[in-house]
C-alpha cells in the first residue's frame, strides 16, 4: 500500500502507527514537485515494505510536523540544471530545520555526476546513490540509514531518559538536591551578573512523623507529592523548586527583595495550611503545616552569593521557625 499525500493531508495518523513500521522504518520520499516516481516508489516499496509516503519539496516544508516522524528521506535524482540547484538548498533545508535534522538523508544523483554527489554530501546528506543503480543498492543503502537513525534515536533517548533520571526525585518529580545545588550556583552567578538578590527558602513539614504515625507511610508520600504539586504550582517559571530531603524542600527566587521573598513565603505557608490534604475517599483530609526559613544575598548584588552560606542561614532561619512553635516564617 502506497500512501501518497497531498500537501493538504496530515501524517499525524502515520506518525502514531509508528510501532508496526518499526522493523521496516519511516520513509518519506520528497519530489522536487508534485510528480510521482512511479519506478523508485515500487522499488522501494517492494524492498523495504509498505511504508513509503511521497511528499512535495514545498509540502515538507512548508507542514514541518509532516515529516517529524520520518526515520529517512528520499530525494530523488534532479535532471535539469535549474532543478539541482533548488534541491542544493533543499538539502540544507533539512540539515537545519529541527523537525527534519535528525532524520536520514539519502539523496539520488543523476547519472555520472560525481560533482553533484559531493555536493549533497557536503550539504548534510547521510549518503548518496546514483539514479542509475541498481534496485537492491538503493534498497541495501536505504535500509542501512533506517538502522542507523533508528539506533540514533535509541540512543538519544537512552541519554535523556537518564539525564532526566538524575536530576529528579522519583518521587515527586521536583528537582533533587544534586540538580538543586548545581542550579543554585548557576542562579548565584547570573544574580551577580544581574546585581539583584536572590532568596532562598527552606520548607520544612511539622511533625510529619505524626503523619507518617497517624495515616501510615504510604499516605505520607501521597502528601509529600501534593504538597511538592502545590509548592510547583505557586511559584514562577525561573523559580527552583527540589525536594532536598525526606520531608524538606529547598526553594531559591532569582530577582527577589527580602519583602518579596517574605510574601511569598508565607503566601506558601498559607496555602498548605489553609487547605488540608484530600487524598480521597480512604481518608478524611490531612491538615499540614510547613516551617520555612529564608535567606538574602546581599541586595546590593555586588558579590556573587555564596549558595552554601545562603543554604545554612535558611536552614538556620528554619530550626527559629521550628523554635517559635512552627506554621511560620523566620529570616
Ligand atoms: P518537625 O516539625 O520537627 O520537622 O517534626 P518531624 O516529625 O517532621 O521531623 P523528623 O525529622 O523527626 O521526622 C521526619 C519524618 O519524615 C521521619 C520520616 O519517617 C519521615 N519521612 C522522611 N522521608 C519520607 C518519605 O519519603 N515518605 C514518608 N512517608 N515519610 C518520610
Ligand atoms: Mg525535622
Ligand atoms: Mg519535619
Ligand atoms: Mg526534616
């Protein structure tokens, strides 16, 4: 089955079946126009199985989502001059365009025209075959670009599933502490750059052992994953937000006056006090309480803020909120 597409269709539908395609790849082969390659089409189709989509040059590029899912394209070999010449900057199109640069390229070259052929492959192309080969070198040379692209992606994924595996707590999905002290230290630096303050904050449950006492474990960590969404969900984009311990959070606020940083520490106290914990109809809802210690640069931002200090004068601040009955804010 030969799915050929206008410009006006989607892919979406293609791009979710991409899992029974998986052995054989996504290819999409891009005419210079809107013609149809009828010969390359079935000697692709026939060799690598059904799973050829045909789209125009000025289609792909103009519906980047269409091709995304694309584990190769084809570009089929341009005869006349002029038509070479635009698919030159086609090739570079789609070396730099993010939706396409991570695909397989294979770009077909007119007969006895090395010149062209080192051209595409200085442009970006994975590789190149001439017009006039044969059936099974395009389909061997095709194949081996879906395997490399589809190990690529493996790979890429692997990387990122990790990275993200080791700046993240499991179990609420904030920021760790590793990722917390490296971030902190990037914000003390661009606050430096900036001169303005940085506040940092720490949020500490009370008696979460009662919780843990009371409501058994398990609802303890149903309550630090709430209480870790309310925290996220308050605070600005460029705010940092790690759980740095079992029942203790670790906030740090680029751009923030000790008054600011006051508001909102007790604009987030608040909010954990004012409205206990449903966890659903097993429990009645949880009252919780936070202590929370905050720590300021130097407003004056002349020197770069010591993160490791700032952290112990929070923690400092905290074990005075613990101190004067907790449910508050200490500086
Ligand atoms: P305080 O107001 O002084 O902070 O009292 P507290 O009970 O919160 O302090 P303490 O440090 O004595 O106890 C913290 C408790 O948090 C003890 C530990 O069992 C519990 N805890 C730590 N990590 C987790 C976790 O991941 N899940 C659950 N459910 N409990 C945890
Ligand atoms: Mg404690
Ligand atoms: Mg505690
Ligand atoms: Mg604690």
């Amino acid at each position: 089955e030969l799915l050929l597409r206008d410009s006006t269709s989607r892919a979406l539908g293609f791009c979710e079946n991409r899992d029974s395609l998986a052995n054989t790849g996504r290819i999409t082969v891009i005419t210079p126009e809107a013609a149809p390659m009828p010969e390359l089409i079935a000697t692709l189709n026939a060799g690598l199985g059904h799973c050829v989509v045909v789209q125009t040059a000025s289609a792909v590029l103009r519906h980047n989502d269409e091709v995304h899912c694309a584990d190769l394209l084809i570009i089929p070999a341009a005869n006349p001059r002029d038509e070479a010449v635009a698919l030159f900057s086609l090739v570079s199109d789609l070396r730099s365009r993010v939706d396409t640069r991570l695909a397989s390229l294979l770009v077909m070259v007119p007969n006895g025209n090395p010149e062209a052929a080192a051209m595409f492959l200085d442009l970006g192309a994975d590789d190149v075959v001439m017009q006039n080969a044969l059936p099974q070198e395009i389909i061997l040379r095709a194949k081996a670009l879906v395997r490399r692209k589809q190990l690529h992606d493996a790979l890429r994924r692997n990387l990122l599933d990790g990275l993200q595996a080791a700046v993240t707590d499991p179990l609420t999905g904030l920021f760790n502490r590793r990722y917390a002290d490296h971030h902190l230290a990037r914000m003390s630096e661009q606050s430096a750059v900036a001169g303005s303050a940085l506040a940092v904050m720490m949020i500490d449950i009370d008696h979460f052992k009662a919780i843990n006492d009371t409501y058994g474990h398990a609802a303890g960590d149903r309550v630090l994953v709430a209480l870790a969404a309310r925290l996220r969900d308050n605070l600005r984009a460029v705010d940092l937000v790690a759980r740095i311990g079992g029942e203790e959070f670790l906030i740090a606020m680029p751009r923030t006056s000790a008054r600011q940083a006051q508001g909102a520490a007790d604009r987030l106290r608040r909010l954990v006090s004012q409205t206990p914990f449903d966890l659903g109809e097993a429990y009645a809802p949880i009252p919780v309480t936070v202590s929370v210690g905050v720590a300021l640069s130097d407003e004056a931002g002349q020197t770069q803020p010591d993160t490791h200090l700032m952290c112990d004068l929070a923690d400092a601040a905290l074990y005075r909120a613990k101190s004067a009955g907790r449910d508050c804010v200490a500086m």
